[in-house]
C-alpha cells in the first residue's frame, strides 16, 4: 500500500530541494530521517517535515508498520514565482524571482528492503612496496644521457 504527503509552497528552489529527494530515493524510512536529520540543508529540514507526515499517515491512516516503509518516490516540482523588482542604474529595474515548490513524498511497504552483506575486503599491496617498485621501475628506463644531466657544470667541463 502505498501512502503520500505533500508540502506545497515551500519557500526554496526546487532545485535545491532535488538535491536531498534523490538522496533519499529508496531508503528505507529510518535511514532517510537519519540521512535529513543530519544534512546541514534548508531543504533537508522541508522535506524532513514532509517524511513524517508522510510517516504519520501511514501510522494513523493506513495502520501500517515503519518498520517495512521504504521511501518509494521522492518528488520535488515547480511553484508559482513571486516576482519583485531591484532597482539599477539609470533608473530601469530588473526582476527577482522568489521561486516557491512543491515537496511530494510517497512511501510503501510493496518494496522489500535490501541490506547490504559485508564483502571480505580487498588486500591491497602497502605504499611502502609500491614505492620501492616504482622507484626501481623509473632507474631501469633512465638512459645514459640523463643520468649526467645530475652532474653540475665544472664536473662535465672536467671530463
């Protein structure tokens, strides 16, 4: 079953706004209030507040569990602009839009939640043996011309 909230007229661009929507695509609920909860974002505080009346319609509407929720769509759509003017020079003006929009969150609990299995870690070589290789790797392919470039000027007038 699936549930919705919407936040309409919010007062942040929507593509400030889509920025945490499509981090919290697909989350399972407890992973996205933590994911909005500890984003530095204005628009994460929005759209927290849309995740939990989305989470309390489907507490008291729909009797279903938050346990099972996943975070099915995360929509953010465009507003209605307020327009304002500024002035500038020569007495003409120009306009400021002050964008508004519209925060869609849908939840369900037909998605079955993944958890990742912990994978055996790669063993990767030390940077120490990668050193020493590359060092010795770059003294092979030095020809003779280059290692006298080192010696100083007296030193090849002398030989």
């Amino acid at each position: 079953m699936q549930v919705s909230s919407t936040y309409r007229y919010a007062k942040i661009s929507a593509f400030k706004a889509r920025e945490v929507t499509r981090a919290i695509q697909g989350l399972p609920v407890s992973a996205a209030l933590d994911l909005v909860a500890f984003s530095p974002k204005k628009a994460a505080a929005l759209i927290g507040k849309t995740l939990k009346s989305a989470l309390a319609n489907a507490e008291n509407n729909a009797n279903l569990k938050v346990d099972g929720l996943v975070v099915k769509e995360a929509i953010v759509g465009e507003g209605p602009s307020m327009r304002r003017m500024m002035t500038r020079a020569r007495g003409s003006g120009s306009t400021i839009r002050r964008r508004s929009s519209h925060i869609r969150i849908v939840l369900t609990d037909e998605i079955e939640i993944k958890k990742r299995e912990k994978s055996a870690k790669k063993k990767r070589p030390s940077t120490a043996k990668k050193t020493a290789r590359s060092k010795a790797a770059k003294k092979e392919k030095r020809s003779p011309n280059e290692e006298s470039k080192g010696e100083t000027g007296d030193q090849q007038a002398g030989s």
